[in-house]
C-alpha cells in the first residue's frame, strides 16, 4: 500500500482528518523515538515496538467509537447490501452526527479498508487459522478495519487494538472480539512494509507483486498497464498510476460559466484550479453550506470531467449555419457535464438535449440542470441507441459519454475495483458501439461527436472508436489532445496520443477520463 491510503478525507471525499487519530490528543508515531521514515521521508509503522493497553480485557474498551462505527457500517453495507461507499458514508456520518474531525477520520478508515482490502485480506490471511471466506463476514470486515489503522493510519497501535475490539464487543460479541483481539495482535506484529516483504518473499511475477503492494486486483493492473502503453505512455508508469488509485482524490468544483462563481469557495480556503478556467480545489469541509453550491452555479466536478465537456463544446464545427447551435448530451445522467455543457450552450446561445434512460438519473439531470435557465435545455428520457434514427443529422455537437467500466475512477470510488470483473468490459462493448453509431448519425454533417468514457480501457476507448469508424467514410478525427489544450488553462498536458486523447490520475490528478472528437464530414 502506498502513502496515499493514510491520506485524510472528508465526508466530500477532500483531505482532511489526515488519518491521524489525534482525537484525544493520543500520541503519533512521529511522537516515538526511534520511528523510521521511508524515502518519502514518512514514518512508517513500526508494529514490534508498540505498546499494547496494559488494561485487563474486562477493563478494556466496551463500547463503539461513533467514527470506527460509521465505517464498519459502510463496510458492512457494501459487503452485504451491495452498497456504494461513496452513497452510504454521508448518509451515516448525517446519521451519527459526526463532526468534521470524526468524518475525516470515518472517511479515512472506510475508503482505505476497501481499497486496501486486497493487501489486508492477504495479511489476515496468514493470522488466521482458518481460510477468511470461512469467517463471518461481519468479523471479517472488523478485521480489515483494524488492519488499516495499524498498517496504514497514525493511530497508536493500542488505540487501533483496543477501540477495534471494542467496536466487535459492542456490536458483533464478546467471542467474536477475542477472536479479533488475537487476530490484530498478529497483524501488528510487523509492519506494512515487512508484511509485504514476507508476502512477496518468493515472488518474481511483477503483475503479482505490483497487484499485492497496490491492493488491485491482478486483472486490472494487467488491463491498465495495457492501457498505459496503448494511450502512449510507459508501462513504467503503473506503479504510479496504482498509487495514485489509492489516493484521496482532491474535490474539485466547477462554476457553471456566465451563472456562478468560486468567490464564497475560495474565501471558505478554497484554492483555483490550475488545469481549467473556473475551477478550484476544495478545501474541505461541507461543500453544501456554500450558497452557490445549493444554488447549484457551482457543482462538485472532476477537473477531467471540466475539460472533456468544455473540449466538445469548444472543437471546431463546420455545420451549415442555420440558426442557433443544437447540442446532445446521449448519455446524461446524474447531469454533471450536462450542467456545464447546458451553461456553455447558454453562454453561446446553443441549445442541448439531454438524454438519459433511468428514471431516477433524469431526474438528477433535471435538477443537475435546474441552475441554467430553462429555455435552454431539455430532457429525454429514453434509449440514446434510438435517438440516431429519431432525429437523423440534427445536432452540431454530440457528447456521448458512454457507460463504461469506470476503471479511470477507482480512486473515487473504493470498493470498485473488487466488483468489476474483464466480462465487465465484454459485456459493455456492444452498448458503447451502438451508443457512438447513434451519436453519429444523430450528428449533422460538419458537426462533432465526442466520445467519453472515464475508463483507459482499450476495449472501451480505442478499439470502440475504430471499430465504429472502420464502418463508415464519412468520418474524421480530430486532435483531441490539441483540443483538450487548446481549454485548459495554457498548459500542455500532453493528453494526445494518434489523435486520440487520454488523462491519467498520475499525470493530471484527474480520473482516467477518455476523449475522441469524431467530426462528421461536412
Ligand atoms: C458514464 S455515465 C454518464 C455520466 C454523465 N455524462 C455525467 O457527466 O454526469 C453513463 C450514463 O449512461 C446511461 N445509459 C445506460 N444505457 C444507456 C442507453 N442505452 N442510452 C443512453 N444512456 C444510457 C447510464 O444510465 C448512465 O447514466
């Protein structure tokens, strides 16, 4: 596990918190003499010479920390409910009346058990007598929460051991958390580093051992370093590109142009984007007390997001001028770059359409699109594979931001990565082609199709794209690279690769979000 999973974050997911349980003033590693630094120059854990609580266990903690509470709640609830952490933890941190300190830190310690699980699972796995899938399931998910706090929190192994127990008794039972106090005691025995040292001892396969260290399934680090050098990049890079999965993601906020700005965001210590103009990092904290946030002028949205939408709407058309731009977003929901494509539409005078099947989700795109006004947009609900032969050659500009695996997201969303699996990306192959055919012939001739996904994928980005393209001759590509600089703010990024273009986490801080601008020939 790198760095990253002690990193803070906040109930928006911002750094906050820092993963230090400082709550009551409990001693820091960084407080021991002796601790060592690694070549980040940070400490790591020195699990053999901690101090355990010298209380009897009759003494010991019997009750459930709130913060340790919320995130074996949202553990408990992805496990059994199928549940997304990122959905889960505000409601129970609402719920539990966490204040900011206890929702960094709940945050920190559900988000890094689920990423980690992989590496934790691993771990527990030589403390325990018998094979984990033979645990119940809820002591298992204890486990994993006790193990990320002794190997990858500054939290005083003690207070990691004794507040873990004590979640178990509270909530779990006396047996089970005997269990866990035997478990953890193992677990603390070494370090995050010596138990990877003892994991990979005879391990040469660089697939297994960059998959064990980084906690990612095998499969997907094969599948992003084929990504990696299929967009242009190194394969060297997947070390770097695994650690920055692992990573709290900055929040980044978008002021929906001509109608919002980040003046309350960046007095609240907010700081401007760097990458695109109207953005900013923010600090933290509960983005929804900010007016402009409930106004919705400003949105959370991730700064690959910002430039893919503002890329579509700044590529060069070459429609027939008659009358005011038409533009279609085909896969809308919950509306995040159709809110910015909406507010760009109406800065131009263009109009958009946005599409979207779910119900629920156009809902969310309604309301995602409420903050623009309204003779600008409007919402479908239904098939975007239909709207191609509904309305043939209507729209200048077309957004098709397809359903994908979202391997370009795992950072955002923990638990992820141990869902999907490759038929994932089979399974989806079709719905892409179809979604970017109808795009096409929903687009007029001279107008531009932008096709997104927030996966590197090959098979959900390149091949998707030649694929379609191999179909017709009426088509061309831009450079969507030189397009995606030509918006952000005087920077090359260096997105480009054969016309193609594709953000990296590592690279950009951005999701792994995926741009083709397919013009139409005129
Ligand atoms: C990657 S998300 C789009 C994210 C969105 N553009 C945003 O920025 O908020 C893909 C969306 O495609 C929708 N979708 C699924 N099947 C579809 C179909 N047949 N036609 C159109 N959209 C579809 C999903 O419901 C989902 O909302």
């Amino acid at each position: 596990m790198s760095e990253s999973g002690r990193r803070g974050h906040n109930s928006s997911g911002g750094r906050d918190g820092g993963g230090r349980d400082n709550r009551d003033n409990r001693g820091t590693r960084g407080d021991r003499s002796g601790s060592k630094r690694n070549a980040q120059g940070r400490e790591r854990n020195r699990g053999p010479q901690r101090g355990f609580s010298t209380n009897a266990p009759s003494q010991r903690t019997r009750r459930a920390d709130p913060a340790r509470l919320v995130a074996f709640e949202v553990l408990r609830a992805v496990a059994s409910e199928d549940a997304y952490a990122n959905l889960v933890l505000p409601a129970r941190i609402r719920e539990h009346r966490l204040d900011r300190r206890d929702a960094g830190f709940a945050t920190e310690l559900s988000y890094g058990a689920l990423r980690g699980q992989g590496t934790y699972d691993a771990i527990l796995a030589r403390c325990v007598d018998r094979p984990l899938d033979q645990l119940d399931p809820a002591i298992l998910d204890a486990l994993r929460i006790g193990a990320h706090q002794l190997l990858s929190m500054r939290v005083p192994a003690h207070a990691a051991l004794d507040q873990t127990v004590g979640l178990a008794r509270a909530v779990i039972g006396a047996g089970p958390s005997a269990l866990i106090n035997a478990v953890l005691r193992k677990v603390a025995a070494h370090s995050m580093e010596e138990w990877l040292d003892l994991l990979l001892d005879q391990e040469t396969d660089a697939t297994r051992i960059a998959a064990l260290r980084h906690s990612h399934p095998e499969w997907i680090v094969r599948a992003l370093r084929q990504s990696l050098v299929n967009h242009g990049r190194p394969a060297s890079d997947i070390e770097a590109l695994l650690e920055a999965d692992n990573a709290a993601p900055v929040v980044n906020l978008v002021a929906l142009p001509g109608l919002g700005d980040l003046d309350e965001a960046l007095e609240q210590g907010a700081t401007a984007g760097e990458l695109v103009e109207g953005s900013a990092m923010s600090a933290g904290g509960d983005l929804g007390r900010l007016e402009s946030v409930r106004q919705g002028t400003t949105r959370v949205q991730d700064v690959g997001s910002q430039l893919v939408a503002r890329a579509v709407a700044g590529a060069d058309v070459e429609t027939s001028a008659d009358g005011n731009e038409r533009w279609l977003d085909l896969c809308a929901g919950p509306g995040g770059k159709a809110a910015l494509l909406a507010a760009l539409a109406h800065r131009d005078g263009a109009t958009l359409l946005a599409n979207e099947p779910a119900p629920h989700r156009a809902k969310l795109v309604q309301q995602a699109l409420s903050a623009v006004p309204s003779a600008t947009w409007s919402v479908r609900t239904g098939d975007g594979r239909e709207v191609g032969s509904e309305e043939p050659e209507s729209f200048d500009r077309v957004l098709v931001d397809v359903p994908c695996s979202g391997l370009g997201a795992l950072r955002r969303r923990p638990e992820s990565r141990w869902r999907r699996s490759p038929k994932d990306i089979a399974d989806l192959g079709p719905l892409q082609r179809e979604l970017l055919a109808s795009a096409i012939d929903a687009v007029k001739p001279g107008g531009v199709v932008g096709y997104v996904t927030c996966s590197p994928h090959p098979a959900e980005t390149t091949a998707v794209v030649s694929d379609v393209l191999a179909k017709r001759t009426d088509l061309e590509l831009l450079d969507a690279g030189d397009a995606l600089d030509r918006v952000s703010l005087g920077r090359e990024l260096g997105a480009g690769h054969e016309l193609t273009a594709q953000l990296w986490p590592h690279v950009h801080q951005t999701d792994a979000m995926f741009l083709a601008l397919i013009r139409k020939k005129a």
